[in-house]
C-alpha cells in the first residue's frame, strides 16, 4: 500500500526537531572538544576517524528524536540503525568533517534529514564554526537562518568554480585526484573543503557553481542535497540515476550537464 503524502504539519514537526537536535549536538561538539582528543576507532583506514565526540553526539540526536518520536526508525553513520513503523526515517551524520574537527579545522558541520515513505522531507544542515544553520523541507525552498537561498546565476563550464572530495583510502584518493587533474583545465578552479554537506550547502548559498564526490553515503548526502535542490540547483549521479556511492553531482542549472558529462567520460564513477 502506497504510504499516504506527508502534511505541513508532519514536515515543520520534522524540521522544528531536526533543527533543534542539530543545534544541540553542533554546542556538543564546539563546546566539548578536548584539546586532547582521542581517537575511538577508525574507518576505512587509520586516517579516517572516528572520534569520542562524533560517537557521543550520534547518541545526543538519536537519544533526543527518539524521545519526542519513539516509532520513527534512523540510520547514522556511526552505526544508528532502525526500522520504525511511522514511515519516518532520520539520517543523520553527527560530524561531516571528521578530520577536520580532529585538527581543530572551522569546516565541520551537524547534519541531519527526515525521509518520508523513502523522500527526504526535511534537511539540516549545522557548521557552527561558521555560525550557519542551513535548512530545507521538500518544496518549500532553502533558507541559511532566515534568508532564502538560490544558486549562483549559470555560467559557463570554465568559468565555474567546482568543489570535491577525496576518500581516506590511499589508492582510491590516488584515482580521484587523477579525475580532478583531468578537470582542473575545463574549469575556473576546485576547492576541497572536506565535508560533503558543507559543500552542497555551499552550491545551495551560491558559493559556488557545483560540486561532486564518489563514495558518499545516504548520511553524507541526504541533508544538503534536499537544500542544494530546494535552492534551485539540479543534482543526481550518472547520468539518468540519483546521487549516491557511485557518484553524487551538485550544480547550477547550466554547470550540472556539462559537470557531469566530463565526469561520466572521465570514468568519475570507478576507482
């Protein structure tokens, strides 16, 4: 059975929530960090970290949305995984940015969507450092605060000024910066800030012309691609299909076909 469209009332109830847990986990995280640090345990290599404080505020948010909606089911990236029964979804990274919280970078953000019957309705996404909330419901725009948000005006393809990023592991961040020296000629430059929601809200607040990655997972994305699409940019992955591990592709209107016509050329999508 089709699950029935969400309200208005269901999405502010989903933002209100998100809002309010990402800006708890965000004081966590900014208030909390040791100057010791210690690293927990590692990912996908030892370069890439987990910390106390990213295990701790993963705890915080689950903990607080559970409380005010129990059925609800979640999936984070430090290991939050439920089913539920209201149809409601959270997914949630509680630190994009890992490594660069670890070195006490200002590029690190809280992020935090609810899908609805398998569609992100509501997204938030956190960078307290930079003291930026950006937030987005399906079909209602993307706001940083108050402020509505809109993408950069089109440009040509070697005028736009694209980010990316680049996996932890050595031979696949070896294989991507070949793809990236491939672009760097087409474009007016890249920039590599190192969180993914950072860099889809970015495309959503105009910074920049668009954005691409392989290897994000439904946490890295979820968020800011519902902000950077509310926002009026066009997003997806190889051509014909959505944004995800194999590729995730953010950008204006005008940057998107070109972007991700040299990406599927370039072989973007395998290692």
């Amino acid at each position: 059975m089709t699950a029935p469209e969400p309200t208005d009332g269901l999405a502010a109830e989903l933002l209100a929530l998100a809002l309010e847990a990402a800006r708890r986990a965000g004081a966590l995280l900014r208030d909390g960090r040791p100057d010791d640090l210690a690293v927990a345990a590692t990912k996908s290599s030892p370069v890439d970290v987990v910390t106390e404080m990213d295990i701790a505020a993963e705890k915080l948010i689950t903990g607080f949305l559970a409380e005010a909606r129990p059925d609800d089911g979640f999936l984070g990236e430090e290991g939050a995984s439920t089913v539920g029964t209201s149809g409601v979804r959270w997914v949630v990274d509680p630190l994009d940015g890992t490594v660069n919280y670890l070195y006490g970078l200002p590029t690190w953000a809280v992020s935090i969507a609810a899908e609805y019957a398998g569609e992100t309705l509501a997204g938030v996404v956190e960078a307290p450092m930079r003291r930026e909330t950006f937030h987005a419901v399906r079909g209602g725009g993307a706001f940083l605060g108050g402020r509505p948000l809109s993408c950069r005006p089109d440009a040509p393809l070697e005028r736009a000024l694209v980010s990316t990023g680049f996996n932890y592991v050595t031979a696949v961040r070896t294989r991507q910066a070949e793809i990236a020296q491939r672009l760097i000629p087409r474009l007016r430059d890249i920039r590599r800030s190192g969180s993914a929601a950072i860099d889809l809200c970015d495309v959503a607040a105009g910074r920049l012309d668009g954005y691409y990655e392989r290897g994000l997972h439904p946490w890295d994305l979820a968020a800011g691609d519902l902000i950077a699409r509310e926002a009026g940019a066009r997003t997806g992955g190889r051509p014909g299909a959505g944004p995800g591990f194999e590729l995730a592709v953010a950008a204006t209107p005008g940057v998107f076909g070109p972007l991700q016509k040299l990406l599927e050329e370039y072989g973007a999508w395998h290692d």
